[in-house]
C-alpha cells in the first residue's frame, strides 16, 4: 500500500491477534516516515478507540527508536490533538482519527484504514446499524479519499452482511481479501469459504501452516483455541475466528432440524429425483444448482446429493449430463430429472435444448408458480418434524448454512432446488408445464 501496489485491501483476524497493533499503529507511523507529505485518516467503531490508537501511532513516531530510523520525521509540537496531529514543516503529512458514522468532513486523505468497524454481535446483527455504517462508508469515508487513495479493513467478521461482506458483494473483485483463521483449515474448507468470497480455489492457507496449526502458538495454543471453540459456539467461531461468518437462522429454518446425517439411504427408497434450478444468466457468475433426493416407504427424505458452483453454459450443461448419468447408474429409480424452466421464450427455448442434449433420459422442463417462500412450506414442514436425512458429504455444510439462510441470506439456489424435487417427487404444488 506504501508503495502504491495495492489499492484494495481486507485483513480478516481473531481477536487479540496483534492486527490493530500491526495496522493502526505501526502502519501509521511507517506510511508518514515513508510518504511524509500524504494525510492518512484512521476509523474505528469507536472514536475513542481510533484516538487510542492514533495516540500510540503518535508516540512511536516520537520514540528514539523511531527517530533513529527516521531522523528528518518529526512531530508538530502545536499539532498533537489524538483526532488530528501533524507531522512539523517541511512535510505536510498528517493523522486524522474518527469513530465510524463520526464527521470527517474536511479531512481529505492519501490514505484510509477501518479497524474494527462493528463493536459487538449484538450490533453486528441490527440491520439499522449495518445501513448506517454503509451509508457512512459510501457518503463520508469514501468522499475524503484522494483519486488513487489506497484502503485497508481489517476486522474480525461479524455477520455475512458487515461492511466488509457489503463491500465483497458488490465490489468483491477490486479488493485483495487475506483471511488469517484461528486454526488452519483443510483445502477443502478454504475452497468452501473462499467460493462464498468470490475467491478462487485452490488457495493455500496466507500462512503455510498445515490443518490445524493455531494463527499463533505463543499467544493461543491449538489446544486453547479448542477450548475457545466449545465456549463461543460454532456461529461466533465461524465468524470472528476463522473470519467466515454463516447467517444466523432464519425464520423459516432450523439449524436443528438437519442433525440427522446418514453414510447413506436405506434400499428401500421409492421416489427419487434431481431438480436443476439453472443460472439463468449465462456469465459463469450466477450459480446453478442440483439437488438429488429419494424419500422412502415411511415418509422420510433423503438429500443424497448436492451440486451447485457457478458454471459457464458449456460446463453447466456437461455437469449436468455427467450428473444423470451417475444417478441412473448408482440407483434404479433415479432415472427422472426436472429443469426449472424461466418464463418467456428464451427460458422455452434454453429448457428444449436441454432435453434434447439428455436424449436418453426422463426429463421435465418445470415452470413452478408462486413465491419461493410458498413453494418451500411443503418441505419446510417435513424439515420441522425431522423426517429429513442428510447423506453426509461434502456439500453438508454449505447446503445446511444456506437453508438456514432462507429467506434473509444473499443465496437461495440450494433451497429453490430443494423445494422443486420435493414438490415434484410428493405431488404438491407444483404442475409440470412441459415433457420432452
């Protein structure tokens, strides 16, 4: 950032892992010693605890240790306010702090960083608060920047919908994300995290350290975070220290309600299926989604099999294909498959190519009516009297956190697909508007 490289960076960290010390307080000191005549402004949830800070940032500037690095940096002995001290003439560098949805109105800066921009849970789950730091972060802080202004967030994560998951979501692309979780993860689970930030796969843990290995041993053991963990819960561990919040339950589903996860189904399914909600937007962004159930002679349902990424047509089509071809084979009655079909003639038409690309197969284009809160009830309503079974896999989690989500989460593709299987292998609902 220093050196103008990076223009979008977010740091994600447990608590009291030494992220404000390295970043609100060395950083600041470093950036003046380095770009003397550039103002930087500092925000935290607080403005006493920006002043905080800016008052060690201020004092490291004025340490002999610094001095002795740095002879020609020196501080303004008329300037030394902890919301607003100066570096003494020639230079015209400067630090501002402020608490986030404070004025900084006059304050223009080279540079920005938000530490800590949520003070608690309790506030991280109020939307009111979450739309007021945004519209701060859009009207205030982001108006005081200079054209090439760099700008750093690190927190810890609060809620998917904080200011750093607002940003990713609509301007994920610009930011340089580096996640520091309390314990490293497998591959597998970064995959999982990273896809939900728009990252790509394969990303090695920002550190080298194999699964498990703690942030820092000699602050908080393995075994110390272990305890931790069991404390706080796996919504708050999720969250602030592995730096990957999950929605909290909503209204609709319980987190409860998906505890029963099977090696696999009984042989005595009777009706079993794949629904595709398709992304409809052909961009390789929009996400599509499988889902395989089968519910057996009592009544119970089995979610056997989930797919869902976000997938150019070419590849979402030979998936889904490829898909068909291991349900027909791994089960005798998983022979049929429904397509939800959009409205209008691209929809018509996007659905009969399918068919035909799956000539060989029992294929139903779907065109469910209804909202998609209405279209869950039916299965809403087996979930709450626990005659649902998760074949344990990969896809458990994922699929488990973004039901829960349902309907205040940013994804429901799993849940659509979970409903048109459902609706079609009980006959509720929803009518089949075409057959190929």
């Amino acid at each position: 950032m220093v050196a103008g490289e990076t223009k979008r960076l977010m740091i994600f960290a447990p608590p009291q892992s030494g992220k404000s010390e390295l970043t609100s307080v060395r950083f600041p000191a470093y950036w003046l010693a380095r770009r003397s005549n550039d103002p930087l402004i500092l925000c935290s949830y607080a403005a006493n605890l920006a002043e905080s800070k800016s008052r060690h940032a201020r004092g490291t500037v004025e340490s002999t240790e610094f001095i002795e690095l740095f002879p020609n940096i020196e501080t303004n002995a008329n300037s030394r306010a902890v919301n607003l001290w100066e570096l003494d003439e020639p230079h015209r560098g400067q630090m501002v702090a402020a608490g986030v949805g404070g004025g900084i109105t006059g304050m223009p800066a080279a540079g920005g960083l938000i530490d800590d921009p949520v003070k608690d849970w309790e506030e991280a789950q109020s939307e009111l608060i979450r739309d007021k730091t945004w519209d701060w972060y859009k009207a205030t802080f982001r108006s005081r920047l200079w054209e090439g202004a760099p700008v750093v967030i690190i927190q810890t994560r609060w809620h998917v919908d904080d200011l750093s998951g607002r940003i990713i979501r609509e301007q994920g692309q610009d930011w340089k994300i580096v996640r520091c979780p309390a314990l490293a993860e497998t591959q597998e689970e970064r995959d999982i995290i990273n896809h939900s930030m728009g990252l790509p796969k394969g990303l090695p843990d920002p550190l080298g350290r194999l699964p498990g290995d703690a942030l820092c041993p000699s602050r908080f053991s393995r075994e110390e975070l272990l305890s931790i963990k069991k404390d706080v819960g796996s919504m708050v561990w999720s969250a602030l220290y592995q730096g990957a919040p999950v929605l909290a339950e909503g209204n609709m589903f319980k987190r409860a309600w998906f505890k029963n996860v099977v090696d696999y189904a009984p042989e005595r399914i009777k009706r079993r299926g794949r629904y595709w909600d398709l992304a409809f937007a052909e961009d390789g962004k929009s996400r599509t989604c499988g889902v395989l159930m089968g519910i057996d002679d009592d009544g119970i349902i089995y979610i056997e099999d989930v797919v869902v990424g976000q997938f150019g047509p070419d590849e979402r089509n030979r998936i889904i294909r490829v898909k068909a071809e291991q349900d027909k084979r791994n089960y005798d009655n998983a022979g049929r498959l429904w397509i939800e079909e959009e409205p209008g003639s691209a929809g018509k038409d996007q659905s009969a190519y399918l068919i035909k690309y799956l000539a060989g197969y029992a294929v139903y284009a779907d065109r469910p009516t209804g909202s998609k809160d209405v279209r869950l009830e039916p299965f809403r309503a087996q979930a709450e009297a626990m005659n649902v079974r998760l074949v344990r896999g990969p896809w458990n989690e994922e699929w488990v956190d973004e039901m829960c989500s349902i309907p205040t989460g940013l994804f429901r593709d799993q849940g659509d697909a979970t409903a048109g299987i459902y609706n079609r292998l009980a006959g509720s609902m929803v009518t089949v508007s075409s057959v190929y």
